[in-house]
C-alpha cells in the first residue's frame, strides 16, 4: 500500500531544502547583479536555471506533505503596513 | 585601504576583491547544499522524493566541483598552497572588517509608506 502522504522526516526536511535551495536561488540571482568577472557569473546563472529547475521538483513532491494546504495568491495582509500582524 | 568609502584607495583592485567574496560565498553555499541534501536523503523514505534527493546531490556534487575549479583558476582559493589561502583569509577579513566600520547607508532606510499602499490612496477624494 503506498501511503498517500510523504512521511514526517522526510517532510520536514525536504520544508528545509526547499527553503535553502530558494535562498540559493534568490542570492545567486541577486550577486549576477555584482560581480565583475563574466566567468564567475555565468556560473552563477547556470546555478539560478538549475536551481529552478530544482525547485519546482521539489514543489511538487511538498505537495504531498500531510500538512499540505491551499497556496493563497499573496499574503493577506501586507507586511510593510503600520497595523499588520508582523509588526 | 581606510574607513572613508569615498576615497579612490579603496577602489584599488576592489572589484577582485569583491569576486573573491562573492565566489566564497557561492562555494560556501554549494558546499552546504551537498551536506544538507545528503542529510535529507538519509531521512528520505518515499521514492519519488528520493529520487529527486538523489538526483539534486549528484547535480549538486557536480557544480560544488565546477565553482572549486573555477576558483582555483581564478587564485581565489588554494588548497594546495596553504600559505596563500592564510594570506586571502586574513586580508579578507582585515577589509571586510573595515568595511563593516564604515557608514554605508542613510540612519533610516524604513523607506515606511512607500510599499504598504496604493500610491494615491492617502491623498484621497477624487484626486486618489
């Protein structure tokens, strides 16, 4: 019988690479802005398309998580504003 | 190199400087990414996540050698010559420091009202 959802260690560690390999994705992304060498950029963004690619994999598989829920569209509340929940 | 990022001493080899950094950072980051997806595997038990846990160290593995070799072509980093690397690390830390001394940015950078509203919303009336 295979189960349905992902089991609970492995669920939170594939939370835990998903959220690095963002991180990852994000910096890499933001540092092709400054560096200077073009080599050392390229490399760069040949870890931003992997990194991509990485990461809708591993959406996928989170989506199977036994906390899984509905994705709204973007937060809520916005977090900048003076009266929001993350002041 | 002094605390004034205004004055042109400091801009003398800064963009090596500032690759090296950035390189480290990148391989620091590539590093962690085969150790922390090699962990995760090890707690891995569906097969499809396995896979693709597998999958994404060997992608991982691969591009942690890329950046090394690119680095070491490049004399921002030296395994081999320890004496060099001691000299790197040291340097960059002296000048990191420095810049961490330095007055960079405005006090407030809150930059509060610019992103949290509409921009006409608190004008309001007809002109919003």
């Amino acid at each position: 019988m295979k189960p349905r959802t992902l089991a609970p260690h492995e669920s939170m560690d594939l939370h835990e690479v998903l959220n690095f390999k963002t991180l990852c994705l994000a910096k890499s992304k933001l540092m092709q802005g400054l560096v200077f060498d073009q080599e050392l950029k390229a490399l760069m963004q040949k870890d931003v398309e992997q990194s991509i690619q990485a990461i809708q994999e591993l959406q996928s598989v989170y989506e199977s998580v036994p906390f899984q829920a509905p994705v709204p569209e973007s937060r809520p509340e916005p977090i900048l504003n003076d009266g929001g929940p993350l002041q | 190199m002094n605390n004034d990022y205004l004055d042109p001493i400091n801009a003398l080899n800064m963009p090596e400087m500032a690759d090296m950094t950035l390189a480290v950072d990148f391989l620091m980051r590539a590093k962690e990414g085969v150790r922390n997806t090699a962990i995760a595997l090890t707690e891995t038990v569906s097969p499809e996540a396995r896979s693709l846990l597998r999958r994404q160290l060997s992608q991982g593995i691969a591009l942690h050698q890329e950046i090394t070799d690119l680095m070491m072509r490049k004399k921002w980093f030296h395994p081999y010559e320890l004496t060099e690397q001691y000299q790197l690390d040291q340097l960059a830390a002296k000048n990191t420091i420095m810049i961490g001394q330095m007055n960079l940015f405005p006090d407030d950078t809150s930059r509060k009202g610019m992103f949290d509203r509409t921009p006409d919303e608190h004008v309001g009336g007809h002109q919003a």
